[in-house]
C-alpha cells in the first residue's frame, strides 16, 4: 500500500482520536464514528470534508497496516533523533561560545598581568638607575672633598694647622635654647661651605664655639659670608690657620691668582650645595615610586 508522504507528517493517532497503543479493533471502532461525522454526504457545506473523510480512511489503512505502521513508527524515530541531534548541536555550540567567552577573560586577565609585571620591571630598573646616579654624585662628593684635602694641604705648606674659626653670640647661660644655636643648626650652617672635620660648643662659656674645616678655602668663606640667625647673629673670627692677605711681603706668590681660585672654590660650593639638592630629591622620587610598586 502506497501512502502519502504528506500523511506521515500526520499525528494520525490524533487524527483518530485515540492513544498510540490503541489495538486494530479500537482504531476501526474510532475510523467509523469519525467517518459517519465527516462523510462528504452528511456535510455538503464543508468543503474539507472529502478531503478529511479521504484522510481518516488512510489513517486507517496506516493504523491497522502491520508495514505502513512500522514505517510511520520508524519516521517518527527519525523526526525524535533529528530533534534530539538539534538540541545536542545547539547544546555544544552554547559550551562553546562559553568557552570562547571564558578563554577572552582569561586572555585579558593574562594581559592585565604581564602589562603590570612590565610596569613593576620599568620601575625597577629606573630605581636601579637612580639609585646608580646616586652612587656617582656621592662619590663624586667624595672625590670633590679628597681634591678640597690635598688642596689644603697645598695651601697649608708650613704646616700652620686645619683652619679653626671661632664663633661667638648672644646667649645666657641659663638659656635652654643656647640662643637658638644647636651643635646640628652649626654644622647645618657651616657644611654649606666644605668639609667640617669638627665643631665644639664651649660647656664655660656661653654662645661660644669653635668649628675645624678641612681646607683653608672652606673657611674663608665661612668667615667672608655666614653671619647667622637673623635675630642672634654671629661674629666669626680666625683662631688658627689664618692664611696670608694678598700682596703680604712674606708671601710674594698669593696675589690675584689666590684671587681667583677663590672664586674657583665659590663656584664648586655651590655645585656641591645643588648636587646635595638634586640628592635628596631622588632619594624623595624613589620611596614614592617603591611606595607605589608595593603590592596592596
């Protein structure tokens, strides 16, 4: 028996109106009640009714066909096999746009985290390299202040001694404050100068005190122009190491050369001062930056 393609499509069962296990003599017994209601004869206005009539009457030959049943069961299998393989497809396609989506934020989570080990490697190396120009301008102080030695001792032939200033302000001696004046605000005032090999506050004698450079020039300069607080000046005069005054009869050599490598001096004190300076600013630069590289 041929049947319809477009019949296997069909629920015929619901055509009929009965369930699948329905035996051969349920599925007659429905064909014919079905059958009386939609006979063409019986339903001259309805134009389907032939239509319908012709389909419960294949209906029947499928149902009650041992051959046609099992290939419309067989259909059927196939349709439930095609579905289920359309849900499988569309299952493996959603894991794996979740994968994809997944593998991105884990591509950019590995790109977060080579960008900031670039960045903790950057600032590595500029503290390595501030820390390299740091060593160079302390040695290069240290070079500056060897040079300032042999220099005194140059200028210093006769062996007359390190030159000593003696200082000297207002002060009482029940003065806690010392007038202002602390052996660390000296040293702050004089270093500025050269090198300070020592400086002693007098423990008689009040607003006294006695500062040793390591070079002549150092100390000249001390004397030609620091002058102290503001409201307790001080008055600085020479103790020892005095050098000769220009055009002195027993020193025919110091003249307008001294002069000048005066001014020489000046200008390497205040080399040294800005160097100081630009010091201590990288060393501020580089505890922000490390405050900065610390993980939180």
């Amino acid at each position: 028996m041929a049947v319809a393609k477009d019949l296997l499509q069909m629920d015929l069962y619901a055509l009929l109106g009965i369930e699948e296990k329905a035996a051969d003599k349920e599925v007659k017994k429905a064909y014919r009640q079905k059958a009386l209601s939609c006979h063409p004869d019986k339903n001259p206005d309805n134009p389907r009714a032939a239509e319908l009539f012709h389909q419960l009457s294949q209906a029947l030959e499928v149902l009650t066909d041992a051959a046609a049943r099992i290939k419309k069961l067989r259909h059927q299998k196939d349709k439930n096999l095609l579905e289920l393989g359309l849900k499988h497809m569309w299952y493996l396609e959603a894991r794996e746009r979740q994968a994809q989506a997944h593998g991105s934020e884990e591509e950019e989570e590995s790109r977060s985290t080579r960008t900031l080990e670039q960045e903790i490697e950057r600032l590595r190396e500029e503290g390595s390299r501030q820390l390299e120009e740091q060593q160079r301008l302390i040695q290069e102080q240290i070079r500056q202040e060897r040079e300032q030695r042999l220099r005194g001792k140059a200028e210093n032939p006769e062996g007359r001694g390190t030159p000593k200033l003696k200082l000297k302000w207002k002060c009482k001696k029940e003065d806690e404050s010392k007038g202002g004046y602390s052996r660390d605000i000296l040293l702050q005032l004089f270093q500025k100068y050269g090198e300070v090999l020592n400086l002693v506050l007098s423990s008689k004698k009040a607003g006294t005190a006695v500062v040793e450079f390591a070079t002549v020039k150092a100390a000249e300069l001390a004397v030609q122009n620091e002058v102290g607080l503001v409201d307790n000046p001080l008055k600085i005069s020479w103790l020892e190491g005095r050098p000769p005054a220009v055009g002195d009869p027993s020193h025919p050599g110091l003249s307008q050369g001294s002069v000048l490598s005066e001014r020489d001096y000046e200008s390497l004190v205040m080399m040294r001062m800005r160097q100081a300076a630009e010091r201590q600013q990288l060393i501020a630069q580089m505890q922000q930056e490390d405050a900065v590289g610390q993980p939180t």
